[in-house]
C-alpha cells in the first residue's frame, strides 16, 4: 500500500472551492458497485511483463471492501484486460507500437492473450459467486468498445462506482474519469489502487478529488454506508 496522502494545499484548495473536502455523506450499497480493475497476472504476479509491485499490496484493502459492500447488497465487478494479437502486432497497435519496446512488446501481448494465464485473477483476491465479470481493450473500462461496463452498470442500476485495482494513474483514473463524465458518482480506493510509485498514485488522486470524484479509504466507504445487519 502507498504510504502517501493528499497534501494539505490540496485539500484547502478543495475545500475552498466547494464548501467541504469530500462529496459524498453516505452511500447507498444497493446502487454502488467495487469496481476492481486489471488485478491480473499480468499486473500483479512477480516479474510479470507489467508488473506493478504494489498491487500485491492493496489485496487485503480490496477483500476487506468487497465483503464489506457484498454483505450490504452491492455489487463486485472484477475487469480485466486483454488484447488479441495480430501479427507481430496486437488489436491496440497504437499503444503497443509506439509505447513498448519489441521485446517487452511480445511478452506482454502474449500476457494479456484472452483466456489466457495473464488473465487470470490474482489468486489472493477473494472471488466470489454473484461477482460480476467483464474484459477491456483499452485503459479505461467505460471508452465506447472497450467493455460491456456501462451497459452492466446502467442495467443493473448502479450510479456509483468505487474505483480499485491498478495502476492508479492509467486503467484507475481512466476509468473513473470517463465515469464522471457520463453522471456516475466516483469515489477513488486510496488504500486499495496502485502505481508504479507513491508520486504518480498521489498525483492521480489529487486530481480525481478536485475534478472527478471523492477520494476515501475502503474503510471510509464502508462507514458511509448502512451496517450489513441494518440491509
């Protein structure tokens, strides 16, 4: 777990603009989705193509919210990602041919082959039945073609999302960003996303709470909802 938090110029400058530092006074389980993003092998194993060391770390946060929010009625919605290569190349040439090198281009393409072993979710999370499962091409889950995600969401009645997973700076805040803008309420998991370094995990989190969404702990989300036993 990143040990960072938003700096006190931040929230003064939050709260100035608004009235208040966090947008939301509690939240209804039965319309709130755990939205865990890319906590794949891929992602997550030990000298994985594009492994993000940290994400190891923000397991138990992510266990501790899911039960919390399944035991309230909510929804757990875990998102991976894949894409299908073609040639020497793959379905997202624009960024695995300009951003990648040859090398670590082949294996993470193969990493993230559908179906495949990268795919797989970290073993340590806790999968449970009911759990919703989707697939993205893209970093955000919610850009048009890239997942079922906002029909699931609209479907089902969802209007606010709690953003998890990794990396909190790229999948993370490009999914809640596009959340925002289509009228989703979004809360980014301090505790429970994950970057490549506590500089770019805290950059992305100050930017969601002044311009996309509030920013809580998963213990913080829970406590605004209703006891488990009260549902």
């Amino acid at each position: 777990m990143h040990q960072t938090a938003i700096r006190q110029q931040i929230i003064d400058r939050v709260t100035a603009r608004r009235g208040r530092l966090h947008i939301f006074d509690h939240l209804d389980p039965a319309r709130t989705a755990l939205v865990v993003i890319d906590m794949q092998n891929t992602f997550v194993a030990p000298g994985a193509p594009a492994e993000v060391p940290a994400a190891r770390g923000i397991v138990e946060a992510i266990n501790r919210l899911a039960s919390g929010l399944r035991a309230r009625g909510g929804a757990v919605i875990w998102i991976s990602h894949a894409n299908i290569a073609a040639g020497n190349s793959s379905d997202w040439a624009g960024f695995f041919e300009r951003f990648v090198a040859a090398d670590v281009r082949r294996r993470t393409v193969e990493s993230l082959a559908p179906g495949g072993e990268g795919q797989r979710t970290w073993p340590e999370l806790d999968v449970a039945e009911g759990d919703i499962h989707l697939v993205k091409n893209r970093y955000s889950a919610l850009i048009p073609g890239s997942s079922n995600l906002e029909r699931a969401l609209r479907s089902l009645g969802l209007d606010t999302l709690l953003i998890a997973g990794t990396k909190t700076n790229v999948c993370c805040e490009s999914t809640a960003r596009d959340a925002m803008m289509l009228d989703f309420n979004v809360v980014m998991v301090s505790d429970a996303c994950a970057a490549l370094s506590d500089e770019e995990h805290r950059a992305t989190l100050e930017t969601a709470i002044q311009n996309f969404g509030d920013v809580l702990s998963a213990e913080e989300c829970l406590a605004l909802m209703p006891p488990a036993q009260a549902i």
